[in-house]
C-alpha cells in the first residue's frame, strides 16, 4: 500500500475503535444489558426474591420451546414447573408471579379438579398472559365472567401451532370443557419471535410431529409431571449456570472486549432484521391448515365448541403498510371461512374501532414485539366472552 493510503486507513480505524470504546462507555455506564434482556433480569429477581424469603418453592417460567432441539428425547414437555411461586416478566414495571397449577400451567390448581369448564384455552405468550399477573390475564378476565368461573390455560411462551395442538391433544381430555379458545398470534406463531423458529421448528421435532402423523398418539402428559419438573430443573439450572459465569468474568476485560457493544450489536440490531425478514417471509402451509382442522376435529370429538381467535400485533397499529408486508391476514381469515371454522377477529371487532389501539400494549413508544397491558387483556377477554355467549 502507498504511505498516504495507510495513514487514511489507520486514521478510520483508530476513528472507529475510539467511537467503538465510546459506545461501550455509554452502555456499561448505563447497565445497557441489564436493562434490555429480561432474562437477566427476571434471573436477579427470582434470585431475590427466592432468598429474600428463604423459599426454595420460587422459580422462573421455564417454557417448553427450550426443549424443542433436544436430540434423543424420551419425552416433549408441554408445561413448565408444577405447584411452584412462578416469575414471569416485566413489561409495566413489575415482574408478573403466579403460582402454577398441577401440570405446569398459570392457573388455580382447584380449576382442575372442577364438573365443567367454560374455557379452555391454548396459544402462546398472550394466551399465557405474558407480562401481567393471573388475575389479569385473558383467562384471569374470562375466569371473573363466566357462569361457573372456571378457565383453563394452557398458553406458554414460544408455543406454536403444533405445541398447541399437542398440548391440546394431552390435557383437554381431563375434563369437561364447554368451549375451546385457540388464540393465534398473527407474527409469532409461524416463524417465531426471535427466541423461537415457529411451526417450522416445530415440524423438525419428531416427537411433536407425531400429533398430525396419527391422530391416537399421545405421550401421557399428565402421569409424568415429575419427569417434566426434572427436566425443568435441569434445564434452569443450565440457565442459571451461564448467567452465574457472565457475571463473574472480570468487568474491566469486559470492557476490554466491548462486551456491551458486542451485544447491542449482535442481539438488537442484527436479531432485529433477521426477524424483520422472518416475518415476510411468514405463508399460511398446509401443515398449519392441517393443524387447525384437527384441532377442531379433537375438540368437537371431546363435545367442545372450538373458536379460533385471531389476536393482532402491536406493529399492525405502528405500520400503516403492515398487512403490504406481512400479507397473511386475509388469507388466515379466508381460510377460517372456507373451513367453517368459527373464529373471532380481534382486529375488526376491537383494534380496529378503538380510538387509540396502542394504549391497549404494554409499550407503545418503543419498537419491538409488546404483549398487551392489562386493560389490553381485560377487553380481549370481554370481547371473548361477549362472541361465544
């Protein structure tokens, strides 16, 4: 190289490398991790809390999609931790805790053991009630307005349409339900939310797969809940491990390596694309449609109403392109109606009339995937209710 043109490239390194310390600077100033990944922090506030009382019988939400690329598996959980003091997460302000019934799920333990079930329902994260406590959940909302105040959610976080199907397939039996509530997510349950691969990943999973091959499979869930709580355990501990080590490693070389920057990077800007694309490239398959019509089938075989709710995005409200993007809407819709699926649109019933759908999200002002806010869940759940009675 010519003496000039390495001066030129060493004055834009030496630029870049100093602005790069600089946004470390910034970020390790301002605790940047900390603030934005929730599992770190929902981990501190577990540890907290769990010592604080001196109760081993507190723990974190450990949702099944974590197990989804295990190999050799003897078993798929469905569920997370049974009989335990569960921390969720924080999107108001404060971390959402609820105790989790028999088999892992964010109900009162007594809903099981009730003659009828008004609700029974199954989704992903908003089904789960993600970041609220019980009570303000959709089925905490329906449980307060049904007949005879019995609900039972089956939502965990980073479920998709064939989890649910499963889930479905395992625990619907156990009781007597009046009406099935299939809450699909119109960007998460197809390809993901950045955490997970959606039904993509799903169908990789040869357990899971085994639900649309043959229609009398089934591993038995509910007599296996302490395989299920070990697998968790395991699986928490793992967690538990590497967050441990992150934060022993001495902050100074942290600094030394950008570690903060490294992160922003890696996990909010680059994540954030990969995502974008992810969700224009989301298609209704054949598979989903498959799903959907076996869901029905089981639900009617077990003498249960089945309703597919379809709940909208935070992003539908920020984009005005949302659906020139992501053109999935009509053809779920238009799938529903040619099935004779009965199906209640969140979008056109609610969202769509309201004078201000973002107030009805935990977080407006940010970007980035929200769950609804309390009042958000509290008017689903009434226009729920409202269509099924």
């Amino acid at each position: 190289m010519k003496n000039q043109f390495k001066k030129k490239l060493m004055k834009v390194f030496l630029f870049l490398l100093i602005f790069s310390y600089f946004c470390e600077l910034i970020l390790f100033t301002n605790s940047y991790i900390l603030k934005q990944s929730e599992g770190i922090d929902k981990f501190a506030f577990y540890k907290k809390l769990r010592n604080d009382n001196d109760d081993e019988n507190i723990t974190v939400a450990m949702d099944p999609y974590h197990f989804l690329k295990e190999k050799n598996q003897n078993i798929m959980p469905l569920s997370s931790f049974s009989n335990k003091i569960t921390v969720h997460c924080n999107e108001l302000g404060y971390h959402s805790i609820y105790n989790s019934d028999r088999y892992g799920f964010n109900n009162p333990d007594t809903e099981w053991d009730k003659n009828i079930i008004d609700f029974f329902l199954v989704g992903d994260r908003f089904a789960h009630g993600d970041c609220v406590n019980e009570k303000n959940t959709i089925g905490g909302n329906l449980r307060r307005l049904s007949k005879n105040n019995s609900v039972i959610n089956l939502g965990q976080g980073g479920n998709g349409p064939m989890m649910e199907l499963a889930s479905l397939r395992e625990y619907l039996p156990l009781v007597k339900a009046k009406n099935v509530i299939w809450l699909y997510c119109e960007t998460n349950d197809l390809v993901g939310d950045g955490r997970t691969e959606g039904l993509n990943l799903e169908l990789k999973n040869l357990i899971l797969k085994n639900y649309l091959i043959d229609e009398n499979f089934s591993q038995n869930l509910y007599l296996k809940q302490e395989l299920i709580d070990l697998k968790a355990k395991k699986k928490l501990q793992e967690y538990e491990n590497y967050i441990s080590k992150s934060k022993k490693e001495n902050k100074f070389f942290k600094f030394i390596k950008l570690f903060q920057t490294r992160y922003l990077i890696k996990n909010q800007i680059i994540n954030s694309f990969i995502n974008k694309e992810k969700i224009i490239e989301q298609k209704i398959s054949k598979e989903f449609k498959d799903i959907i019509i076996k869901a029905k089938k089981f639900s009617h075989y077990n003498q249960s109403k089945f309703y597919f709710v379809y709940l909208t995005d935070i992003n539908r409200y920020r984009s005005k392109n949302f659906d020139i993007k992501k053109n999935d809407y009509q053809k779920v819709i238009n799938f529903l109606t040619n099935s004779n699926v009965n199906f209640i649109d969140v979008h056109k019933e609610l969202f769509e009339k309201h004078h201000n759908p973002l107030s009805l999200f935990s977080n407006s002002k940010k970007k980035g995937i929200y769950h609804y806010n309390e009042n958000g869940y509290k008017e689903v759940a009434n226009l729920i209710f409202k269509m099924v009675n």
